[in-house]
C-alpha cells in the first residue's frame, strides 16, 4: 500500500536531498487523499486540493519501504514516535490498523494516529492495533464558531473526545487551532476542561492553505500565541487555579505567573511543541527562518526570555 510522508520525515529517509536545520523527531505519515468532511481551515475536505496538510507537502511512497525505515532510524535513536494524519475516507480505520500493526512487526517504536469522530469501538480496535495514542482533533474551540467551520455539531464532538478519555484513560490527545477566530478565554476554559479529563492538548497555529476556504485568513499574531502557550503550561504543571482570567487577559496576573516562573527551574517546555512525547513537528506551521510558533527543540534561554516577553507586551 502507499502511504504519503511528511516532506520533513521524507528528507530524515534519505528520499530526498534538501537541507534541514531541525529534523524531526516523529515519523508523520498520513492516509487516505480526499476527505469526506470539509473543515474550512483544510484543502483537503471535498473538491479541493489534496496534496497537502496545513503547509506540508506528502510525497507518497511504499509501505514496506517506509516501515523499514522506521525501523532503522528507531535503532538509530533518530525517532521516537510514528503519527498518522488520517483523511477521513471508507477504508480509513482497516488501512490504519493493518499499517499500524507493519510498523509495530519491525520495531517497538510508539504509535499515534489523529482521526475524526468514529466510534469507541474503532477507537479500541486501533488500539489494539499497536497504538498507544489516538488524538481526536477539536480544532475549534469555540462552539459559536465549530458548526462555521468544521460542518458538525460542537457538543456531540466534544461530548465524543470526552468519553473517549474517560474509556481509554491517559491515552487520548486532541488538537487546538490557534487564531480560528475564538476567544482566548474560550481556549483557556478548553484547556482547563482538557486538564480534568486527563486529555494531552497539542496546541497549532492556524496556518492560511491555498484551496482553502480560510485561505484568506491571517495566521494568529504571535503574542496571543504566547499568551495561550505560557497558559497551557501553568495548567499542565497543576496551576490552573491561579488563573482567574476576566476577558482572556494575563496581565492581570502577571506577578503571580513570574512568581511561578521564578520558582522553576527548567522553562524549555513553556514554548516547545506540545501533545504526544516525542513529537516536534518542525516547519508545520511556519517557514524554516521564521520565529516558531512552537520550538521543535529545546529553546535557548534567549529565546525563552523573548518570549515571555512577547507574552505581557
Ligand atoms: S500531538 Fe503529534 S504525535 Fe500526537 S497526534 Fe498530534 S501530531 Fe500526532
């Protein structure tokens, strides 16, 4: 069967000769070409452009071939992790499961794989499949906005992700987008929800794709971003009561957060990519030069300062 792969992973193969300063740590595959939904973010719901995930482009290549690989480069400590992005289509889950259980044949490498709303049955099936992660992607967090922009009711996805971490406990990931048009308060909120449920969040930017029907959106400004990322970090690290939040606005407590800051002594997971251990995602929503939005390595201490900074500007 051929699977595409990241144009990222696809270079740390050998498949390609391009340069890259920050290779990635995670093997991202993605399944299927057309998708049967059609989020407003993405080109490739219906009619649209299939060639590519956010910014990303996915040559495709020979199952076989790509999980040998896998192998390898998990012996040579170059990976941690295999992810496959899956577009909703007929034969999504069986593909899945079958490709999930090649690469677990050759190596003990850890698996996840982001799908849409299934079932809990599905979910179990990939499960024992090999997966130790699934992430059912929420993307939007704001109900006003989700019916907008993914096509589907807000409550009954939400209401699905929630059982879903409750049945398979501390196994469960989703997804947000940044700069959808929602609030910060309403991340802050999903964010604190998430935390309860024991559901790992792995925060995006939102990246504008041509095809799109947001292609003419701007990307989220940058401090916002901060905002948000040093949020989700004091709730991860069990601060979320000291985050009484009127309006989404951090100043207001701004001397409480550097009294956390001051007490702690490693801060470079604060700005780094968030979601399942061992995932980078380097260049998946900016170009190689630009300021990430989340470090796909251990920021320097420079970096981390210009952050904060960009976060109570
Ligand atoms: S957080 Fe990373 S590894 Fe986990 S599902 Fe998302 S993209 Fe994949």
């Amino acid at each position: 069967m051929k699977i595409g792969v990241s144009y990222g992973t696809a270079t740390l193969m050998g498949f390609n000769h391009s340069k890259c300063d920050c290779f990635p740590t995670t093997a991202y595959l993605i399944i299927g070409k057309k998708c049967n939904n059609s989020c407003a973010f993405c080109s490739r719901g219906s009619g649209q452009a299939e060639t590519k995930l956010s910014r990303i482009s996915w040559p495709e290549y020979e199952s076989d071939e790509i999980s040998d690989k896998i192998a390898e480069l998990y012996k040579e400590n170059k990976l941690k992790r295999v992810c496959f992005q899956t577009v909703c289509e007929k034969d999504t889950v069986n593909n899945l499961k079958e490709l999930i259980k090649e690469i677990k044949s050759k190596s003990p490498i850890q698996v996840s794989c982001s799908i849409g709303t299934i079932s809990i049955n599905d979910l179990k099936e990939i499960f024992d499949s090999g997966a130790d992660r699934i992430s059912i992607p929420m993307d939007c967090v704001s109900e006003s906005l989700f019916e907008k922009i993914k096509k589907k009711s807000f409550k009954r996805h939400l209401d699905f992700l929630e059982k879903a971490g409750e049945t398979f406990k501390g196994k469960i990931t989703t997804h947000v987008i940044v700069g959808l048009g929602e609030k910060k308060e309403e991340v802050f909120d999903f964010l604190l929800k998430m935390k309860k449920c024991n559901i790992e969040v792995g925060l995006f930017a939102f990246t504008p794709i041509p095809h799109s029907e947001m292609a003419h959106c701007k990307s989220p400004d940058r401090k916002a971003y901060r905002e948000i990322q040093l949020v989700h970090w004091l709730i991860k690290k069990g601060y979320g009561d000291v985050l009484e939040l009127k309006e989404g606005n951090i100043s207001q407590i701004k001397n409480k957060i550097y009294d956390i800051l001051e007490k702690t002594n490693d801060k470079t997971e604060i700005f780094m990519t968030t979601g399942c251990k061992g995932c980078n995602r380097p260049y998946y929503n900016e170009r190689p030069g630009q300021i990430p939005y989340n470090y796909p390595y251990k920021p320097t201490e420079e970096e981390i300062q210009k952050a904060i900074e960009e976060a109570f500007s």
